[in-house]
C-alpha cells in the first residue's frame, strides 16, 4: 500500500519513503495509540477531538520536528496554533509562515498571540505604537521570540525578496 500526502497548496502526492516512515511512526500517537499497539477504542473517528495529553505530544513533537506542514490543511491546524500560543512557543511557525510567503499569516498569528497574552511584552508594546503589518512581527521579534536572530533573519528575507519582486514588476512596466 502506498500514502497520499495532501499538501499545504491542497494537491495530493505519494509520500516518500522518508514521509511514509515518519506517518508510520506519528500517525498512531496522533490517534491516541500507545506504541505496542492499537488497544480496543482507541481510534477517534469523526470529528471527536484528539485526547489532550495525546494533542499536546504530537504538538510538541510537531514543532520540534518544524513540520507545521503536516497539519496545515486540516482540522488539526487550529489546535497546534492554540497550543504554540499559549505556551509562548510560535518563533517556528512565524519563520515557517515567512519563508513560505505567507507573512498575513504571521501577522495574524502574532495579532492571536498578543491577545491570548495581553501582559506580553510583545502585545504592550504593539498596543502603545498601534502597530500592525510587518511592525508587528517585528516589536514580537524584539520582545518576545526566542530565536529572534532566526525571526528577524526570515523577515528580512521576506522583506528583501518583495523589494525585488517589485523591482521586477516596475521594470516590466516600463
């Protein structure tokens, strides 16, 4: 048997050996399996939610392997987003985001943080200077993120990447 991968863009594609090896070891932990096997009523089917401890396990296993990827397109996204802010953790998902041009994305995903977490340095900050857009990942860089070097490092990647990109469209223009 072979495993279809649905990709963020929402096209589907065999899995690699490497994909198919990783689903095989996270999909059971995901639905609540322990590793020796599946014990009666274990499976969650429908849209009944994945035991706590079992989502926050495949969260954290999630954002340590940086594989947002995995869940992006599916019900599940929601819940790694809520997890990742509320344990002050989205410094990978906001490089993730920039690096696949996603950056409204961020934006949004720190306009989340900084009101799940209003005492933040970060949500204080971005409230004194009413920031929004790119300013705000910014001030979260500054006072919150964990790996600001990184965050700052994907933001002006983004940031020269759109420079050039209209560049190039004022060229064709003209």
């Amino acid at each position: 048997r072979f495993i279809v991968i649905w990709e963020p863009t929402g096209t589907l594609k065999k899995a690699s050996w490497e994909e198919r090896d990783w689903i095989l070891l996270t999909a059971p932990r995901l639905r609540g399996e322990p590793e020796g096997g599946t014990p009666p009523g274990s499976i969650h089917q429908g849209k009944r939610p994945l035991p706590l401890h079992t989502s926050k396990g495949a969260c954290s296993h999630l954002e340590k392997m940086e594989r947002y990827d995995l869940l992006h397109s599916t019900r599940h996204f929601g819940g790694l987003v809520w997890y990742l802010v509320n344990a002050r953790r989205v410094d990978g998902l906001i490089i993730d985001m920039l690096q696949k041009d996603l950056w409204q994305d961020a934006v949004s995903l720190v306009g989340l943080f900084n009101k799940v977490q209003p005492h933040s340095e970060t949500a204080q900050e971005a409230s004194s200077q009413q920031a929004s857009g790119l300013d705000l990942l910014k001030i979260y860089a500054k006072w919150e993120s964990q790996r600001a070097g990184y965050v700052e490092l994907a933001l002006q990647a983004y940031e020269q990447t759109s420079a050039e990109i209209r560049l190039t469209i004022m060229h064709h223009h003209t």
